[in-house]
C-alpha cells in the first residue's frame, strides 16, 4: 500500500467516523428509541455535534505543531465543513421540529430567545468559512485567507454564548466545553506555541 492509499484511508476513516453520530441517531428517532421528543432531541444533539466539531477543528492545529504529523492538516478541511454540516442540520431541526415551518413565529421567537440571534451570527460565520475553504478560494484570497479563517475564534466564543444562554440554569455541561475551548485557544498564545515543538522534541529525545 503506498502513502497516498494510507491518507486516502485515513480521510476515509474520518469521513465515517464524522457521520456515524448523524447515522446513530437517525436509527434511534426511527426505532423510537430517542425519547418522547425526537424533534428536540435531533435539535440538541445536532447542536453538540457542531460545536464537537468545531473544537475538534481547532484542536487541528495544535495537534500537528505537537507531533508534526501530517495526517492532522489533512482532515482540517474536512472537519471544518462538517461543522457546518453539522450546525445546518441543527438548525433545520430547528425550523422543521420548533418553528414547524411557521416563519410568523420566528420574529416572536428572536424577541423571546436572543440565543437564536447569537446561533445565526455563528451560523452565518460558519457559512462564510465554508464558502472559502476550497484550494480555488485560498488562491483568490492568498494572504487574506488566513486572517478570514481566523474567524473561527470569534465563531466559538458566539457558539459558547449560544449555549451558555441555553443552559443557564445548570452550567455544568457547559463549563467542560468552555474549558475545553479555552485549553485549545491557549495553545495558540504565542508562547504556548512556541513550546509545544519544544515538548516534542522533549518527548522524542526521551
Ligand atoms: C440559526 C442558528 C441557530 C439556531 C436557530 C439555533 C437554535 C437552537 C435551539 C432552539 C437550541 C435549544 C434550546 C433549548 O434547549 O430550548 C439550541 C441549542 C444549542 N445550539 Fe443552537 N442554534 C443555532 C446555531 C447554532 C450553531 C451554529 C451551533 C454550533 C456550531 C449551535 C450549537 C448549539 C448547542 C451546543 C446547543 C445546546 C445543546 C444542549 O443543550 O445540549 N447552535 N440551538
């Protein structure tokens, strides 16, 4: 097997890796074994998805400043555009299983739950990363692309927003996903980068 069939393997891997949750809960809500309320059980788990999604993407970075490992910058593109997959299909559960595709409700709805704005900002931030991240779009763009797909930092913390207005009341959950987020936003303090080739020099020596 040559090195190409191996990264072919691997994005492969990934792809399906990436679609077996969507897979799992469709066999759920079909088998009724996804609680007395599907609708918002796809609403909930389609948005954890996306935000699993986008931490994964952001974790991209680091991971290949840490081991140098190509494998990692080859599925950046991918996840990225699974994270939009992921939040269009939260918020099609939103419009199909909340709103039932009464767009009367939605100016009511954006009154009562400023969270849905916050989403949309996200959302629509998500859509703009994706529109640019072909090979086509880097070219066209050249330096400014990177300074673009720095927006993903901003996305996160609207997605953090989102779901800290969601859950206030139990903030448990979402206290894992903040520090999460913020362990991977630090390793791109420049210091913290800087070491982290260091660290695997460290561990390889050892
Ligand atoms: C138009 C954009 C969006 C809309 C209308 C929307 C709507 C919603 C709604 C209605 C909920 C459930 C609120 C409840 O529990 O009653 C929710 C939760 C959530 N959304 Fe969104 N959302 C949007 C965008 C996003 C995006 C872009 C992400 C992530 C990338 C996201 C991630 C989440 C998360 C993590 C939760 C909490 C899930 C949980 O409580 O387990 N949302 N959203």
């Amino acid at each position: 097997m040559t090195a190409r069939h191996g990264w072919w393997l691997w994005r492969g891997g990934v792809f399906l890796a990436a679609l077996a949750p969507l897979a799992l809960w469709a066999w759920q809500v079909a088998t009724h074994a996804a609680g007395p309320e599907p609708g918002r059980f796809l609403l909930l788990n389609t948005g954890l998805g996306a935000l699993w999604m986008l931490l994964l993407t952001l974790s991209l970075t680091p991971l290949t400043r840490l081991t140098r490992w190509k494998g990692f910058t080859l599925i950046r593109r991918q996840l990225g555009l699974w994270t939009l997959a992921y939040a269009c299909l939260h918020v099609l559960s939103y419009a199909l299983f909340i709103l039932g595709l009464d767009w009367a409700l939605l100016g009511s709805e954006l009154v009562k739950r400023p969270y849905i704005i916050v989403g949309m900002l996200a959302l629509l931030g998500l859509m703009a990363l994706g529109a640019t991240s072909s090979h086509w779009a880097m070219r066209r763009l050249g330096k400014r692309w990177k300074p673009l797909h720095r927006l993903a930092y901003p996305i996160l913390g609207l997605v953090l927003l989102h779901f800290f207005l969601v859950v206030r009341a139990d903030l448990k959950e979402w206290v894992m996903y903040a520090v999460a987020a913020a362990l991977i936003m630090a390793t791109r303090l420049p210091p913290v980068a800087r070491a982290l080739p260091r660290v695997r020099r460290a561990v390889s020596r050892a």
